[in-house]
C-alpha cells in the first residue's frame, strides 16, 4: 500500500485535532472554575456570605460562626472560618489582630507569624495577619506526616465588634486555593 | 513503497489483544490467590518495588504476545517500543502534571456525576487521549514503517500501554506501594482501558493515513475515544462503589476488572469489525 503524501487537508486535519483539543480543555477549565466557584448562600447574626458548596460545614459554636473546610483537599483541608469578637468602641484593628495573634499562639503548634499589615478588602479597611503552623493529628495511631499550614486572617471592625475572617491551607496547596477564599471573602457582608 | 504491496489483515494483532484481556484476568486471579494464601509481608521499599514491578506487567504481555506473533511481516521493533516509551514519557512529562496538578481533578471531579462524566471527558479523557494520539501522529505516522491501516491500531495502543504503564506506576509511588490485591486490579483495569481507548484513535489514525478522509475524521476519533473515557471512568466508580449494609463495609474492585474487560473486549470486536470491513473495500478498491 502506498504511503498518502501529506497535503494540505492532512495539515489541516491535524491543525483541527489540536483545536478541537484546546477547546475541550478551555471548556474543561471553565466547568472547573464553574464547580470550585459554586457556592451556598450563609447568613447568620448580620454576617452573610456565599459559602463554596460541597464543603464540609461545622455547628457554629461560641464566636465562630462558620467554620467550613474542604474535604477534596489534599493535607490539611482548606478551610474558612468567620469569627465575630466582642471588642471596647475605643479598640483599632491593630489591637485586635495581637489579641487574634495571641490566641494563635497559645492554641496552634509551632505557630509563627509571617507578616502584618493594614490593608484595604473589597473597599474595608482591615488588618491582615500572615502566619505559619503545624497540624498534627492527636490521634496516636495516625500514620501520616504532620502537614505545615499557612494561614491569613483579615480583621475586619464593625461597631462593637470585630470579624475576623480565616483562610487556612496546605502550604503545598495555599496559592492554588487563594483565588477561591477571594471569592469568598469578596461576596463577604455585614 | 511499493504501490503493489498488498492490503492485509494482520491477524494476531487481534488475538494478541484478546490475549492481553484474558491474561491480565489470568494474572490478576493467580496475583489475588496467591496473596491471599501467601500473605507475604513487605517492608516499605520491597512493597513500592512490587509494585513498579506489577505496573510493568501488563504492557510486558502484550509486547511478548505482539513479538512472538508478529513474524510474517515484523514491525521494527525499536519503534514499537520507541512509540511505547514515547506514551510513557508523554504521560509522565505532559498528561498527569496537567490533570492532577493544572486541573487538580481529585479536588472537583467527582463532586457529582454530571462532573465526573463531563469533567472526565473534557479534561482526562482530550488530555489523555491526544497524548497518545501525538505520541503516534508525531513519531512512526509519517514514516514508510507505518504501510497498512492495522498499523494505527497497533502503534496507538503501544502508546496506550506506555501511559497506563506511568499512570500505574505513579499510582504505586504516590501511595508508597499498593495492597497486592486491590492494587493490580487497579493496575490490570487501567492498562485494559487504555489500551482499548488508544484502539479506537489507531483505528481513525489508520484510515487517516491510507485514505483521503474529511477533516473532522481525526478530530472525532479523538472526541470518541475522549468520550470512551469519560464514560468508562464514570461506570467504574459506579460498579466498584463500596457497598455498607449492617455487617460491614464490601468493596467491588472486582467489578471494575470485569468492566474494563467487557469494555476491552468490545471495543476490540468492534475495531476490529471495521478494519476489516476497511481492508476489503480497499483491496475492492485495488
């Protein structure tokens, strides 16, 4: 059988494959961001925001309103927590943000702060606090090798209270789950 | 080349496919029954080798069937294996980075069943299936080695098999080693479904080759063969989904095996059913 030379519908034909391809991945990545970015509408005690849908929602207990994580992560789970802090009219966001510090020394393993700083979020002011620990499961009999987390709070003041509001991931997997908590803390009110 | 060469069906290629399916069966039983009596303990490195070990079986039996029966008209082979480690290197350079860490697939895909039948077709079945197709369109296509339409069939699912042979292996490296027993049932499932997808883009690659096709020929055979994959992806978790009742948990990693080798089975007869059908009406042509 004699080998077909290469003309041009065959060039074509091939140019088409990886066309037909990109497209499929380009869609694939819109239905990706479609489902990552889906979310379920959270109100409580004045504070609403659109929480991601198919994560795993903790009871709200004493000042922690949500606390939502995802199950699909890889590690420790990326999650979301919203707090809500009584505080004196007098307290600035600088303030809070040692008290929130603090707490995050006593309670997390091997905590260190990165950096913090005075920001603006979506036209708020607020306070954001990068830091650094160790979840180690207490479990003795679990096998796995304690995951190093990072962490980025944004204290927010409304009133008599403060809100703060908590990403923590993975640090194999933090800037790639950042986009999402954006999205999250964009859709933010109170 | 010679315009007089004549059109043939190469038949073993079919009984080395058939072969393939009832062996990986075979092996897998031989696998489970010997774990089972044998219960052999492993350290860390000796269960991670094991299991390297096991990922390569598969494609070593096709290429040991494909060797001893490819006589009459040999394919060289340094290209076959060339087509296989080029599946492989794809896979490993291209495919699993952009499906596991660009896509990051294990975070969304199985969210519902629309996303794990849509997502895998969009992005694991396209990925996985245009890789391999390149693997063949960009090596041994254009070459006079690649004389009959049965050659696509045979090349794609060399490139097939080297994918499924690092999809396995990074399997066995990313859990540190594998239970002997659920594990190459895994192994055989994924290099069966491999193979049989790569099967029909050899197939489209083939008649592209030999005959002056439309230009939307190799872009459904890819669409198909992407869709094959999806769906496929789909039904095993369907059939292995663990069953809970109140004495206990039962999984069905079992059933995946079947499947795939129903799928296998399938997607053979009917390849094979159209090259034949091709083949004649070429040498009617002739």
């Amino acid at each position: 059988m004699a080998n077909k030379q290469t003309s041009l519908g065959d060039r074509f034909a091939e140019i088409t494959v990886v066309v037909v391809t990109i497209i499929a991945l380009v869609a694939g990545w819109f239905y990706k961001s479609s489902i990552e970015n889906a979310s379920l509408p959270f109100s409580v005690d004045g504070i609403s925001v659109e929480a991601p849908k198919g994560w795993l929602q903790a009871e709200s207990s004493e000042d922690v309103l949500l606390r939502t994580t995802d199950i699909n992560s890889t590690g420790f789970g990326a999650t979301y927590t919203i707090r809500k802090i009584a505080i004196t009219s007098e307290a600035t966001t600088s303030e809070v943000a040692g008290l929130v510090t603090l707490e995050h020394a006593r309670d997390l393993l091997a905590f260190r702060m990165l950096d913090q700083r005075e920001v603006t979020v979506y036209g708020r002011e607020a306070f954001e606090i990068n830091y650094v620990f160790v979840e180690s499961n207490p479990d003795l009999t679990h096998t796995e090798l304690p995951s190093v987390v990072r962490g980025t709070d944004y204290v927010f003041l409304n009133g008599d209270h403060a809100v703060v509001v908590s990403f923590q991931a993975d640090e194999k997997t933090y800037d790639l789950d950042l986009d999402r908590f954006h999205v999250f803390l964009q859709s933010l009110n109170f | 080349m010679s315009e007089a060469k004549a059109i043939h069906e190469r038949k073993h290629v079919w009984r080395d496919e058939i072969l393939l399916i009832v062996s990986l069966v075979v092996f897998v039983g031989i696998v489970y029954v010997l774990d089972g009596a044998l219960q052999p303990v492993f350290t860390n490195t000796t269960l991670l080798l094991t299991g390297v070990f096991l990922a390569l079986v598969p494609a070593a039996i096709w290429l040991i069937f494909f060797y001893l029966q490819d006589r009459a008209e040999p394919e060289p082979k340094g290209f076959v294996l060339g087509v296989f480690g080029l599946g492989a290197l794809l896979a490993a350079a291209v495919g699993i980075p952009v499906v596991e860490n660009l896509f990051r697939v294990s975070h969304w895909l199985r969210t519902d069943t629309m996303s794990t039948i849509v997502g895998g077709i969009l992005v694991v079945g396209f990925t996985q299936e245009f890789l391999k197709y390149a693997a063949v369109r960009y090596s041994i296509y254009n070459s006079d080695e690649f004389d009959e339409p049965t050659d696509g069939v045979i090349y794609a699912t060399a490139a097939g098999l080297g994918y499924a042979t690092v999809l396995n292996i990074n399997f066995v490296v990313s859990n540190g080693g594998v239970d002997l027993g659920a594990g190459i049932i895994r192994i055989a499932v994924v290099a069966l479904a491999q193979a049989a997808f790569s099967g029909i883009t050899g197939y489209f690659l083939g008649r592209a080759k030999f005959e002056s096709e439309q230009i939307w020929w190799m872009p459904l055979g890819i669409t198909l063969a992407a869709v094959f994959n999806g769906v496929f992806n789909w039904l095993q978790g369907v059939v292995t989904r663990p069953t809970i009742t109140l004495s206990g948990a039962t999984t069905n990693t079992w059933m995946g095996l079947v499947l795939a080798a129903v799928v296998a089975l399938v997607t053979t007869g009917i390849i094979l059913w159209l090259v034949r059908r091709n083949i004649k009406s070429l040498q009617a042509g002739n």
